[in-house]
C-alpha cells in the first residue's frame, strides 16, 4: 500500500510540474513568468532598450506560448499567446542573434503540441492511481493502467529532455562563442523541471510497477508484522 500510495503522489507532483511549464510566460504575474524556458539579459551601458510593447525593457523571457519584455526582475508587458510565435517585432534581438534564440523558439513551437498531451495524461494516471487506493476500487488492474500511463508519460519527458535541453544546451554554447558581451543568455526554471522530470517519472514507473508485480509480498509482509509472535500473545491473561 505504501508503495502505491508514494506512486501515486508522484503521478500528482509530474502533473503539477508539467502543468507549470505549460502555462509559464503566459501572463505578467511573477509567479506564471518564473516559469519560462529562456531568458535574454541585455547590460548595454546606455541604458535600456525601447520597448516595442509598452516601456523600456532589458530582459526578455520566453516560454512555449509567447515571450514577454520587463526591466530586471519584472515583466511588463506579453504579446498574445499561440503556438508557433515569431520574434519580428524585437529588432534589438535580431540584430546580435539571427540563429540561436529564434531556432530556439522554433523548438518551443514543435514541442508545445506534446507538453499538453503528456500533462493530461499524466493526470489521469494520477486520477487512476488515487481511484486504485480507495478499498472499494482497489484493483491491479488501475495500478497496471496507471503505470503504463506514467511509462508514456517517462517517455515522453525523456525526448522532450532531449529536444529542449540537449539542443538548446549545444545551442547556446555556440551562441556565446560569438554573442556581444552585452547580452546574457540563461535557461530558465522550465528548462531545468523538464530535465529534473526524468528521474522522478522513471522511479514512479518502477514504483508502479512493483505495486502491480508484488501485491502479494506487500501484503503478507502486513500480515506477518500483525500476527502475534507466540501463542502467549493470544492467551489471556488469568486472573
């Protein structure tokens, strides 16, 4: 029980973090912006850039849906979310880089139509797993649709690992080679979770498949720490 129920919170924290980068960057607030895959710092000693949405800005975040313009820590202003953005209306960003972010942002693109499926799906195995522990529904066969769900769902994360950290990771060292030194590029948190998903959804995977391949060890393994030691247990004490 204690294996499924550890499962089963896994599936829960996967789906909170995948929702988390789906929605990041999508709104000004501090919290939906802390969740963007890249960041683009300009240091330019005359100050910051004009803004082409609404202020000056120095510091451009992206995320899968859209980028977003603000000065140090806080963001001003997004343009309108949709898959597949472009970066026209940053001068600023064309004329250092006409390669590394803009390709970068392409990836974003081809990948945005796999984080909401394998968001979904990750909390129907988690809604399978949590229904599988009640003692009126507790059946292998949700623990086997469950896990076979989060098997997806590892695979999944590992070639989005691959797509958006591995590329943009070889990327950005050939981009720093020749960028001007006034402009810092960094991956952000989005970036890093997709990464740190790996790990975890492969151990919920082997946890679920314990859960469903041993029952039976678990269960007598209970049953043995319940049952009385000797038969001195079980008499009564005379009076």
């Amino acid at each position: 029980m204690f294996v499924a129920i550890v499962s089963s919170l896994i599936n829960l924290v996967t789906a909170l973090l995948l929702f988390l980068v789906s929605v990041g960057n999508l709104t000004t607030g501090r919290f939906f912006t802390s969740f963007h895959f890249l960041k683009v710092s300009y240091t330019t000693s005359s100050g910051p850039l004009g803004g082409w949405l609404t202020m000056p800005y120095n510091v451009l975040t992206f995320g899968l849906w859209n980028y977003c313009e603000g000065m140090d820590s806080v963001i001003n202003a997004c343009i309108e979310p949709h898959i597949g953005y472009n970066l026209d209306t940053i001068p600023s960003l064309n004329a250092v880089d006409q390669h590394y972010v803009p390709n970068a942002v392409r990836t974003f693109g081809m990948v945005t139509i796999l984080y909401i499926p394998v968001t979904c799906l990750t909390f129907l195995a988690f809604a399978l797993s949590a229904i599988a522990l009640s003692p009126r529904f507790r059946k292998r066969w949700l623990h086997a649709l469950s896990g076979f769900l989060l098997f997806l769902v590892t695979i999944a994360v590992i070639l989005l690992t691959v797509v958006v950290f591995t590329v943009n990771g070889s990327r950005k060292v050939q981009f720093e080679k020749h960028v001007v030194p006034e402009t810092n590029v960094t991956f952000g948190p989005g970036m890093w979770i997709t990464l740190g998903l790996v790990p975890l959804t492969v151990f919920g995977s082997l946890l679920s498949a314990f859960a469903v391949c041993c029952p039976a060890r678990l269960q007598r393994r209970s049953s043995a720490r319940d049952m009385p030691e000797s038969k001195e247990d079980i008499s009564e004490p005379t009076s």
